[in-house]
C-alpha cells in the first residue's frame, strides 16, 4: 500500500504536479496585472478622447 506512493514516478509526477501549479498560479499573476494596466490605458485614452470631444 506505501508502496506505489513511495515509487519513483508517483514522486516524480507529484513533482510534475506542484511544478505546473506554480506555473499556473504565476501565469495568472502576471495575466491579473496586465489587465489592470491594460485597463487603466484604456480608461485615459477614453477620458482623452472624451475631453477633446471625439465621442460623447
């Protein structure tokens, strides 16, 4: 029974595992900030736009 959990591929796919889940976690970090910057662009060029009267 402890034995399949202390083989060498279960080791190496637990490893596997918690490698490409921070992996993702800093995917989604650096994905959170540029969205927000993306966003924060897109709101000046907005209010831009709208202070010299090309929409609105």
């Amino acid at each position: 029974m402890i034995d399949p959990l202390t083989s060498g591929s279960a080791v190496l796919l637990a490893l596997a595992a918690i490698a490409l889940l921070a992996v993702v976690i800093v995917a989604v970090r650096i994905a959170i900030k540029l969205a927000i910057r993306v966003g924060i662009v897109a709101a000046i060029v907005l209010a831009g736009l709208y202070t010299v009267g090309v929409i609105g």
